[in-house]
C-alpha cells in the first residue's frame, strides 16, 4: 500500500519546501507531504482527486474548507489549536502526525 498523499501549500514558498522536507524525513509514518506553490496547482490535485488531505496556511481557510469531497483539509496555525481542523506548526513532527492522524479519521457531518 502507497503512503497517503498530503498536499501542502502555504503563502510562504520557503516554509511550504522546509515543512515537507521535514515531515518526509520521519522514517515509517505513512503519508507523503507534497509542497505545492501555486493555487491553481492546489486546485489541480484537488479536483483530480491526487491527494487525500492538504495542509494550508491559515490565511486561507475562507478558500477551503474542511472538506472538499473525500479530501480532508487541515489549517497550518501559527497559534495553539481551538478550531476544528487547525494544526499548530510549531510543534514537534511526532505531534503533527498525531493531529494530522485524527483529522484524516473525522467524518464530514455537514
């Protein structure tokens, strides 16, 4: 069985490429995180269905929302979670992994 895809795209460029660089670092978690930088290519894996979960920048929560069919999406904070969805970026990768484990497990109740 292949990893489970997780696009990633933040407004900062540089970030988007450290974050996933560090992320696919960890040896045996099961998901591979694909730095995306540009909108139009985020759209482009999304309606083709190429990714079953994506990590953007909190600023662009109003442009996608938790669900978009069967992909999950989850919003990269720079605060300590409150929200539905929100995954603190500054914690440890091991802690990523485990808020990013109980997103893609959460059922669309809308």
């Amino acid at each position: 069985m292949g990893k489970i895809g997780i696009a990633v795209y933040d407004l900062d460029d540089a970030y988007t490429e450290r974050f996933c660089l560090y992320m696919n670092e960890a040896p045996g978690h099961g998901y591979e995180f694909l730095p995306v930088f540009d909108k139009e290519k985020l759209n482009h894996l999304i309606s083709a269905r190429e990714v079953e979960g994506v990590l953007v920048s909190d600023a662009l929560r109003g442009d996608y929302p938790l669900f978009i069919g069967e992909i999950h999406v989850g919003y990269l904070t720079g605060e300590p979670m409150e929200e539905e969805g929100e995954i603190f970026r500054y914690q440890s990768r091991r802690e990523i992994l485990e808020v990013l484990s109980r997103l893609l497990e959460t059922e669309d109740t809308s």
